[in-house]
C-alpha cells in the first residue's frame, strides 16, 4: 500500500558536498604512503571452494606510492620491506620520474605522509638522502 502511494522509500536528504584542497601547482604538495599487501600460496576459498587450506606465514609485500596533489600524477613500486631505506629511495625515484615529466619541484616541495608510515619517513635516512624535510600539512 505504501508503494502505491509513493511512500514506500525514505527521501533522500541533501547530499554533503566536499571541500577538495588542490595545491597551486604541480610539484608543490607529494603525497607518499605505503600500503601493505598480504601474499598468499594458494587461491582462496572463493575461488576454490575449500575453507580447509590456509595461507598462513606467507609475508606481505608493500606498495609505495607517491602522487602530486595537483595533478594527481602517481608513481608506484612494490617491495618486500618497509623500512626507511626503501622509502627514500622510491621518493628519490619518483622526483626524478616527475622532473623528466616536467613537473619539476623545487627546494620547498611539502612531502605529506600517512600516519601508518611517518615512522619511516622521519628517520635520518630518509630526511638525509632526500635532502629535503618530510612535513605533515595541517588538517582541515
């Protein structure tokens, strides 16, 4: 009965619009993070079937990305690790990956990283061999 009265459904509110920050240039604002993937042996259930089998202790692997805020550009390696080391070294090859796009950043590009990984990028390794201070932009 509702249905055929045009009731049956709630009515949608407004829907929120976002603010989306866009930096003035490209180059100005690098986003880095790093996401961790769990590797596995075998297929999994959904393809298989078979709940009985597991895939315990086969390690992870970790997807390093790197994106300029204005352009939206991305860069991405996949490594076995972690660690500071392998942090600076992505973000030394994304730079130059930018620059020979032409998106060439300056002294004071703002290198903005997730909470997850900000270990890794205060390290001395890493502020050292980028040559340049990895800062956090405040929040809105």
């Amino acid at each position: 009965m509702l249905r055929r009265h045009g009731l049956s459904r709630r009515l949608r509110g407004e829907r929120q619009s976002y603010r989306r920050y866009e930096w003035s240039r490209p180059g100005a604002l690098l986003h880095m993070d790093v996401k961790k993937l769990s590797r596995f042996r075998l297929p999994g259930h959904r393809a298989t079937g078979r709940r009985s089998e597991r895939n315990r202790g086969v390690g992870y692997d970790y997807l390093h990305c790197v994106i300029d805020d204005h352009s939206r550009l991305a860069y991405v390696e996949l490594h076995p690790h972690e660690d500071a080391e392998t942090n600076a070294r992505t973000l030394e090859r994304a730079l130059r990956f930018f620059a020979d796009l032409g998106l060439d950043a300056p002294d004071t590009t703002a290198i903005a990283r997730t909470a997850r990984s900000a270990t890794g990028h205060q390290s001395a390794a890493f502020t050292t061999s980028v040559g340049r201070t990895a800062s956090r932009p405040a929040a809105r």
